[in-house]
C-alpha cells in the first residue's frame, strides 16, 4: 500500500528559499523606494534654505564678503531640522578683483547639496 | 504490516518556523523603521506635487509685483491673505489674491483693475503663511512657509522682489 507522505525538510527548505528570494527582493525594492524619496525631500529641503541664503548673500555689500567671520549661514534654517545633524559652510573664491564666486553648501548624513552664486563689485549700486 | 502516516517532525517546525521569524523580524523592523521615517518628514513632496505648483505660481507673482497693498476689494492683507500688484508677461499689470484661509486649499485670484481675470486652486496643501521679512538690505522679502497637520514646517522660502525701474 502506497503510504501517505508529507513534504520533506529538502522539499520545505527549497520552497522556502524560493520564497526568501521573493521577499528578500520586494522588500529591497520597497527599502530603495523609500531611500530615494527620503534622499528627494531632503534635496527638497536643503535647496530651501540654499536658495534663502543666496537671497541674503546677493544682498551682502561687496567690501563684507571676503570678510573671514562673516562667512557663515545668515538665514533661518528650521527647515533642515529633519535633517539634523547637518553642518553649513560658506566658500568665496576670488577669481578677479572685482568678482567674488560665493559657495553655499549644506552637508548631512554623507550628503550636501551646493549652491554657487556669482558677485560683481558693482560699486555699491546695489545691482548683483 | 501497515506503515502509520508521519507529519513533520519537532525538527522540521522548527526550523520553517525559525526561518519563517526571521522574516517576519525583518518585515517588521523594516516597517517601523520607515513609518519612523514618514513621521519625522513634515510632507512627501512628490506625493502633493501641487505644492510645488502654488510654490511656483507665487515665485512668479512676487519676484515681478510692484507693490504689495494692504486692502484689495474685501480682502485684506494677513498671514493667510496674501496680495500684490504684479506685472505680466505682456506688460499689463494685476492684482492678484492668494487667499490661504481655507484649511487644506490654496485659491489665487487675478485682478485686472477690479474684474476677476482668472482664478486657480490647489488642494491637499499644507497650512500655508505668507508673513513679510527685513532683509539686511534694507528691501521686504515675503516669506512662504508652509507648516502640515503636525505643525511640521514644510516650506520656508524668502522671495524678495525683482528691483523694477
């Protein structure tokens, strides 16, 4: 007589294991997913309180911008609080005498985000 | 003589129901790991793309308006009640009305003189504040913020002016 059988541990194994790989892949698709969105909002939000500081420093008289301690971040920057903890650095480079490349950067969590403007030393004219 | 029927053993439960934990651990540590992620964001922005439409549509008013009166009509200015006098495109000028007092929805209504010329809206918005900023230049920027049911801030954006001659 035939006896009745029930899957072996072989059997269950591979059925699990070709349900691991399924999973497994689903929830790396979904983790990914969600680890771009995350890293587009963050970008979402630093590029605002870049483009409100560039606002500031196209405003800074041309004679304060090489100033050393007036390099920093003038603007409100609740908006990185989910991105805390994240650093501000302001770099001016002098390419001519009467032109001044002004680098905004935000760095967090092995990322930053840049934002470069360029000032001409319109002689207090108030023109960028 | 007749064999009895076997299920699995002890061994066997164990191990499925072992491997079977593991995954369901990884479910959900990955679950509570993005819903504490999803709470610590004030808004997706690519799931409410009419965010950034108002955002947009409001650089455009601001940067070319004029002057930005206090009463138009029966609205007036507020934190909730945005208006200036802009330029268009084609070199006619409007006033224009962004009214933030309704929960959830954005209106912009567009003046020519005092006939309503267009009107637009957005929904599904966060609690939008148009509130004036001092720059150190001594020129007013307004200031968009944006804040979402848990008070989070969504949006901050300073957009001063263009100068106009």
């Amino acid at each position: 007589m035939h006896r009745s059988r029930g899957f072996s541990l072989v059997e269950t194994l591979v059925a699990l294991a070709i349900l691991a790989i399924v999973i497994t892949t689903t929830i790396a698709m979904f983790a990914e997913r969600t680890r771009r969105l995350r890293e587009a909002n963050e970008t979402i939000l630093a590029f605002q309180a870049l483009s409100n500081e560039a606002e500031y420093w196209r405003r800074e008289p041309f004679t304060e911008i090489d100033k050393p301690d007036n390099q920093t971040f003038k603007s409100d920057l609740t908006i990185l609080t989910p991105m805390a903890p994240y650093t501000t650095e302001v770099k001016v480079d002098a390419p001519r005498s009467d032109v001044r490349n002004v680098t905004l950067t935000i760095h967090w969590a092995k990322r930053e985000a840049h934002l470069g403007i360029a000032r001409a030393n319109t002689g207090g004219s108030g023109l960028w | 003589m007749r064999r009895r029927a076997r299920g699995y053993t002890m061994l066997e439960i164990s191990i499925t129901l072992a491997i079977f934990g593991v995954f369901l651990f990884i479910i959900v540590t990955m679950t509570a790991e993005m819903r504490r992620n999803e709470k610590k964001w004030p808004i997706n922005f690519f799931a409410h793309p009419e965010v950034g439409s108002v955002l947009a549509r409001m650089r455009r008013d601001i940067y070319d308006s004029t002057s930005r009166p206090e009463n138009f009509e029966t609205y007036s200015s507020s934190p909730l009640t945005l208006i200036v006098y802009t330029i268009n495109n084609d070199g006619t000028a409007e006033t224009v009305v962004w009214d933030f007092t309704t929960p959830g929805e954005a209106h912009r209504k567009a003046f020519k003189a005092t006939l309503l010329s267009s009107e637009w809206m957005a929904r599904g918005l966060p609690l939008f504040i148009a509130t004036t900023k001092a720059m150190p230049s001594g020129q007013e920027a307004i200031r968009i913020q944006a804040v979402d049911t848990e008070k989070k801030l969504a949006i901050d954006e300073l957009i001063v002016p263009r100068p106009h001659a």
